[in-house]
C-alpha cells in the first residue's frame, strides 16, 4: 500500500502552495485572506443565507447537493477499492489518482497515450447520476480522486476549473468526512451592498455528491479549506467535455476517442 506521506517522504507542494509538513521543514506559513462577507448555502431554498451583521439573503445558483448519494457499504468498498491503488503525493499536503488523459492546458494540448479509462468500481455511480435531471447526459471523460488528512495539512486554494477541455458541469462525491466547499467572490456583490471578498459555505454531508454548474462554475471560486478537514476525507470529482470536444465541435473526433476510452471502465491511475 502507498504511503500517507506523513513517514518522512517530501510533499509535492510548489510555487506559493503548502502543507503542514513542508511549512515544518522550511518554515513557510501558509496565509489564508480575510474574508469580509460569510453566508450558508441553504440546499432546499437555493439561497446564500446571511450570517449574523450581513444584508439580506441572496440566490445563490449553480449548486445541486445530493445527501446519501452512495451508502455505508458502498462507500467502504470503494475506499478498499481505491486504497489497492498506489496514492501519488499531490500539492497542499493532498494524495491523489488520476483517471484521465494527459493534458497541457496552457498549451492546449490532450495526450491519449497512457489513458485507459475510467475505473470499474465508477461505473454504477456514472449510471446513478445519468438518472438525476442535473445530470441528464453527464459523461464524464475523467476521474481524479483525492485524499485530505488533517495530519498533512491538506486543503485546496480558491481556483476555477479549466473551461477549455472540462464542461459545464463538475461533479463530486465526497466521503469519509463532512467538509465545507468555501465559494468566493474576490470582488463582491456591490450590487448587493457586499463589497469586498464574499464567501458562501457549502456544506457536504458524508456520502454526499455535489454538482457545480452556471455561476458557481465560472464565476465562483472553490476551495476546500485547511480547518474544514477533520479527519480522512476522499473525494472523487468527474469531469465532462466541453463544446469544442462534443459532436459538432472543432475537436469532434478527439472528445469522440477520450469518450469512448473513458467509458470502457478499464481504467487504472495515470
């Protein structure tokens, strides 16, 4: 079994991004900005709900939150699963399993060598989701999976996801763990009398799958923070093609191949 990257070995952190062994090691402390606006996402009415001293509630659109999306049992199979698999030391203290092609994105370039599909234990969960009306015609193209402990200091910074080669929506099961997925705004909502930076706390559930479509897709930041990992938690996050792949796209007959290929369910880490 690999390891948990807390007996000795380098973490894989680079440029400004840390995790507590490297921070030990070389002294770096990892700063996190100050949020000037908190709100909760309320997954029945769909709204940012104010906490105390903010304005008033506002829609927050672009979330689908699905609680028991797997049971006890499956989630232990696919964590025993999944552990058989060598884990590779990732940035922000995290371990990782890719399940995709290999992709330059600031080049726009997508290598097939190598990618060999999605894994097997994935694709009852796939078939699951297609019947959800979020997720009408989801095929995901690829899988990463990914394992936070406290003990390593594992967080993800505020980001967007590629919009090239990745789709509209990002899909997630979340497991082992509750957590909070932090959505940030750098530059307000002055439309609502929020400037400043803006954050909505959305809370996973264990054994939750959450979708991020529209605004929270593109306009809002995601991040999974340092003190919202109490203990292991793994996430596996799929990933659909964009137009530019899909029939009547410009690279039509490549997302043709990457789909084919990840469909197969032959699929072990890249």
């Amino acid at each position: 079994m690999a390891s948990d990257g807390t007996d000795g070995l380098p973490c894989a952190c680079k440029g400004i991004r840390s995790c507590l062994l490297c921070e030990k090691l070389k002294g770096r402390k990892q700063s996190e900005a100050e949020v000037v606006h908190h709100f909760l996402y309320d997954p029945v009415l769909r709204l940012a709900v104010r906490k105390a001293g903010e304005p008033a509630s506002f829609p927050f659109p672009g979330v689908f939150l699905w609680e028991n999306f797997i049971s006890e049992e499956e989630e232990r199979e696919l964590i025993s699963k999944m552990d058989q698999d060598a884990w590779i030391q990732s940035q922000s203290g995290r371990r990782k399993q890719d399940f995709g092609p290999k992709v330059n994105f600031k080049k726009r370039k997508v290598r097939l060598g190598g990618f060999t599909g999605l894994p097997g234990l994935s694709r009852d969960l796939v078939h699951r989701m297609q019947k959800e009306p979020a997720l009408s015609g989801f095929q995901p193209v690829e899988q990463c999976n990914l394992d936070y402990h406290p003990q390593r200091g594992s967080a993800i910074d505020p980001h967007l996801d590629d919009s090239w080669l990745w789709g509209e929506r990002l899909v997630t099961i979340n497991m082992l763990s509750d957590t909070t997925l932090a959505m940030s705004l750098d530059q307000g909502l002055p439309e609502l009398g929020l400037p400043g930076e803006v954050q909505v706390a959305v809370r996973l559930p264990r054994r939750s799958l959450v979708v991020l479509f529209g605004e929270a897709r593109h306009r809002w930041k995601h991040a999974i923070h340092r003190k919202d990992i109490h203990g292991r938690r793994v996430c596996s996050t799929y990933r659909e093609l964009s137009a530019e792949f899909l029939p009547g796209g410009q690279q039509a007959e490549l997302g043709a191949q990457l789909l084919n290929i990840a469909l197969s369910f032959q699929g072990t880490p890249v």
